[in-house]
C-alpha cells in the first residue's frame, strides 16, 4: 500500500511538472513578441517591466520557467493587464461557483444512477433494462451544450421560470435560493452527462457481480433480495462506479464551462472564454493551470480512497 | 472485461468510451444479423458524408447569402429549415455545416490512429522497456483533460483554422488511441497461433502485419467510429465556445453558439444544427457499438 502510493505521488509530481511546463509554454504559442501580444504596442514602460519580472522574459528560456514557476509556487500568478486585478484573485473568485455546480450535478447523478442501475440489473434485459438502456445510449450522444440550450429553450423561455435563462446569476450570499435556481439547469446538465456513464458502469459492473458464488452463497441463505444488493453487490461495485467518478471530473469541468459560457454564470468557465476573447493570456495561462493540476490531484485523491475501498487493486 | 476498472478510463472528458455492455448479451448477440437499425444508420451516415462532400454540386441556397427581407422565417416551402437571424438559409448551412463534422472526424482519427495505432501495437508486441516507457508518457497525457488542453492550446495559437483544429484535436487523440490498441492487441498477442509464428521464425514485422492487424482490426473499427463520434462532440463544443473554425462559415457547433442570441425569437436555430449533430452522433456510436458486440471474439464471455 505504502509502495503504491509513494509510486502514484511521484507519479503525480511528475505530472504537475509536466503540467506546469505545457502551461508555461503556452505564452510562446502566441504568434510574436510576447510582451507586445500581451500588452498591446501601446504598452508603457511600466507596464513592460512588471510583465518582465513576471515572466523573466529578458532571460534564457529555462530561467523564464523557473522565474514563472517560482512566483507561482509563491500564489503570484501575475496582474491581468486588461482588468488591473491579480489573476489568483480572480481564479480564487469563480472557483467556488464551478465547485458547487459540480457537486450539485454528482449529487444528482447518484440519486438517479445508483437505484436504476440496480433497478436494471435485477433482471438484465427485462423490459426496464431495455427502456434504460437504449435511453442511457441516445443520451450518452447528446453533448452538453445541446442539452443546455434545449433546457434553456423550454425552462426559462417557454415556461418562463424565473433566474434560469441567460445572465440571471444570483450570488449565494444575496439569495440562497435564488442561487439554487440559477444553477439548476446548470446542474441537471452536468448530472446528464454523469448520470449516463454512472449508470451503464454499474449497471454492467452489478450484473457481473450478481453472478459471483458469495451471491449465489448469501441467496441460499436466504437473505433478502434488497439486502444483498446493497451489502453484497453494490460494496465491490462500487470500486468501479468511484473509478468513472474519477475520470469524469475533467468531462464535468469543460461541461461546467459550456454551460457558463451560454448562461454568464462567472465561474472559471465564463472567465476562461471571456479572458480568451479579450486576449487576457496571463489569466488564460493561470486558469488552465489551476484546473489541470486541480483535476490531476483530485485523481489522485480518487485512487487513494479507491483503494482504500479495495486493497487489493494496490496488491496486484 | 469488467474486472479492470482502469478500461472506463479510456476517455476522460468524455465517458463515451465507457460503453461497457455486460459480458452475457454479448454471447448470444454474435450470431445475429446487424439489424435494420444498424443498416439505417450506415445509412444516415451515408448521406451525412455524401452532402458534405457533395455540397457545392447539390442545388442548394447559399449558405452564406443574407437575405434581408426574411429574417427569422420559420421552417416552410421556400426555406425548408426557415432562415436565421441575418436572412441566412439554415437548411444549407446545416448541411454546409456537416463538412466541418466530417472533416475533424476523419481528420483528427487519421492523425490520432496513424500514431497512436502502431506505437500501440509495438508497445503490446514488444513489451519490456518500450512498452513501459510509451505507456507511461501516454498515462501522463491522459490524465489531462483533452478538451482543457484544446481549448488552452487553440486559445493562445492564432489565428484559428480548421486545419489547426484537426492537428490539435487529432493529437489529443492519440493517446486514447493508444491505450485501446495496446489493450487489444496484449489480448492477441498472448494467443498460441502468434506464438506458433515467432516459432515458426516468422519475422517481427509479418507477426504484426498479418497475424495481429487482422485480429485486433474489428476492435480497432468499432473505437475508430466512436472516436470519430467523440472528436466531432469535442469539435462542436469548441465551437460553441466561439474557439472553432471562424464565422461566417457553418459549422453545427458554431450554428448553436449563434442562435445563443435569438433563443427567443427563432428555437428553430437551434433545433435543426442539434438534430443533425446529435442523430450524427448517435449513428456513429451505435454502429461501432452493434460492430463492437458483434465481433467481440474473446474467451471473457467463455
């Protein structure tokens, strides 16, 4: 156990590392001087000098990571030069909103997946298994922002349901559930996506279970049908259904920035498209930074209680 | 199959890869025909490639044309999907649209087999140090989220173009790619007719070419249409983030990110470049579902 996971945490390291270089070196995609893609021609000499120390762009190109990387070990991803405010406030600002959109969708998610998936895996290919079935697969091709914009289309236009459609976000400290309102559809969205891989996972993960001999040993002793489902069944299944949560966190992430994006929700989403639209690099870099390590840890964390769910994934 | 929880880490962003059907409707599925089902989708799929190819020879509107004086015209005679919000015929610009569908499609599956493909083979067939060397490079990249790392890479390489897109798409791609061949041909390459080869001193290069590429092909078709399915999902919502190919050209993704404005006014829109992008879809993963199923020649369901 202990060998496993200090091999997964260098594992980790090494890809943090590779993370942040890949980050890094995005600035030197822009076609052109750095400094004046970022701050326009018209830049004062000021301005050039605090983007300088930032980057260490008068340097070699290893020193300018390690000057870049060293500020942001630091917390100081730089000062956007189109807004003036620092972008680790602003990331700081909309990460909550994209963490609670997020939660609100997996919550969904299990409530739905978990009794259907046993539901379903009761009597495979049963009428329901079939109706979910085939229902789970048409939704598995309808992506996110379709979904979204036909919520959109019947919840807040047709139906006219109030803090639902575009540009109504209300803040979680102004109004609790004016908050809950506007991120409703946002959550229902998200939940979708999750709903239908969750549900197949263990729908097909259950039915392979089923079939063990401690089931067939726990029937015979006449335990109940309910009981040995959760008990018996959804314990080692619930290894894989942790396992899909895990690599759906980026899945959500991006679905969470589509959704902001037609709704003007500010999370990191709505900021990330806004800052690419008005040529903000410096926040772009910062939050593509901050999302990928944070997805890569929460992994990470994933794994690690994975396995303390099942030891013996560590052992083999 | 399913006592590896890792293979549902096949895609991550996406979950499209996670069709994993039990074990025991596979069994007796082999035997049966394809079905009407599977055959209207190939059809579908059909016609959807043949518009897009075809477009500029079909007598068509254009799809570029502002019509002024029929703005938001609802779905009728002269304009059968009706018109968008610059008098603009939605029925030509859906179809126009489905060029840049297709194109990522094939385009970024070429670039994401012709690598990920063979290094996936080599690295199942070799095994030792290239083996383990590949697999964790690909493992490190898969870790990242393929739509974040596109939509960083598009965001800061400008300006953006349907040929950048592919590239960027494709090579996303490649180590999805790769982990699914590696996993088909390690179960391939274990089997005692290749071992009967490489006893008969068959060389290195016809073991791969004709005992393991004929045996892992089925699989390898059936990930290729989900793929393109999953790189056309990952397209479109580039575009609808406004990071694909540039208006005025059409394309589904771009069509939804514009009807954003008019929701109101004009759901037709939206209705119709959803329709086809979601029916495209839903036929791509279908057939390489029913192809996968089909073919599915392992001991795992003995």
């Amino acid at each position: 156990m202990l060998k496993y996971v200090t091999r997964r945490l260098a594992l980790l390291i090494g890809i943090v590392f590779i993370i942040s270089v890949g980050s890094f070196y995005l600035i030197h995609l822009l076609p052109g001087d750095p400094a004046v893609v970022i701050l326009g021609t018209g830049a004062s000499p000021a301005a050039k000098a605090a983007l300088f120390a930032q980057l260490g762009l008068d340097k070699p190109i290893y020193l300018q990571y390690f000057t870049w990387i060293g500020n942001v070990v630091r917390g100081n991803m730089g000062t956007s030069f189109i807004s003036q405010s620092s972008v680790a406030g602003t990331i700081r600002a909309a990460l909550p909103i994209d963490l609670e959109i997020i939660v609100l969708s997996q919550i969904l998610a299990f409530i739905f997946a978990i009794p259907m998936a046993m539901r379903s895996a009761r009597k495979p290919d049963g009428v329901i298994d079939r109706i979910l079935g085939a229902s789970s697969f048409t939704l598995l091709s309808v992506p996110p922002f379709i979904i979204i914009v036909l919520l959109v289309l019947i919840v807040s236009i047709k139906l006219g349901i109030p803090h639902t459609g575009p540009s109504s976000y209300v803040t979680l400290a102004s109004d609790p559930v004016g908050n809950l309102e506007s991120l409703a559809l946002p959550a229902i969205t998200l939940a979708t996506g999750s709903f239908v891989v969750y549900y197949r996972v263990l729908r097909s993960d259950l039915i392979a279970t089923l079939q063990e001999e401690f089931i067939t040993m726990a029937r015979s002793k006449g335990i109940s049908q309910r009981r040995i489902m959760w008990r018996h069944a959804f314990r080692p299944s619930s290894v894989a259904l942790l396992g899909a949560a895990s690599v759906n966190i980026g899945g959500l992430l991006a679905s969470g920035f589509v959704v902001q994006y037609l709704l003007a929700i500010p999370g990191l989403g709505y900021t990330l498209i806004s800052a690419i639209n008005m040529s903000d690099f410096l926040l772009v870099q910062g939050i593509v930074l901050t999302v990928s390590v944070g997805v890569v840890v929460i992994n990470f964390l994933f794994d690690f209680i994975i396995n303390i769910v099942d030891p013996r994934i560590s052992r083999e | 199959m399913n006592d590896d929880p890792s293979l549902a880490g096949e895609l991550p962003g996406q979950g499209l890869f996670l069709i994993q059907e039990a074990t025991h409707v596979e069994a007796h599925e082999r035997s049966e025909p394809l079905g009407v089902l599977f055959w209207t989708c190939v059809g579908w799929i059909v016609l959807n490639v043949l518009g897009a190819i075809f477009a500029n020879a079909l007598p068509l509107k254009s799809a570029l044309f502002q019509d002024y004086n029929n703005i938001n015209v609802g779905p009728g005679w002269h304009h059968l999907f009706g018109t968008d919000d610059l008098g603009r015929d939605i029925f030509s610009r859906v179809v126009f649209g489905s060029r840049v569908s297709v194109a990522v499609g094939v385009g970024a599956m070429i670039i994401g087999f012709g690598i990920g493909a063979p290094l996936g083979m080599l690295a199942a067939y070799k095994r030792g140090r290239f083996d383990s060397i590949f697999t964790t490079i690909m493992y490190v990249l898969l870790a990242f989220p393929a739509i974040i790392a596109t939509i960083a890479v598009l965001s800061f390489w400008t300006p953006r173009a349907l040929l950048k897109i592919i590239i960027v798409i494709g090579l996303a791609s490649v180590p999805l790619v790769y982990r699914v061949i590696r996993t088909a041909t390690l179960n391939v390459a274990t089997k005692d007719y290749v071992i009967a080869a490489k006893v008969q001193g068959a060389t290195d290069r016809r073991i791969l070419i004709k005992e393991l590429l004929p045996n892992i092909a089925p699989i390898g078709v059936s990930f290729l249409l989900i793929g393109i399915a999953t790189v056309i999902t990952l397209e479109g919502a580039l575009a609808f983030l406004g990071l694909s190919v540039n208006p005025p050209t059409p394309s589904w993704g771009n069509m939804i990110n514009e009807s954003r404005t008019v929701l109101a006014q004009n759901p037709w829109l939206v209705i119709f470049p959803s329709a086809a992008l979601c029916l495209f879809l839903l036929c791509l993963n279908f057939i390489g579902d029913r192809l996968r199923t089909h073919y599915d020649v392992t001991e795992v369901k003995l």
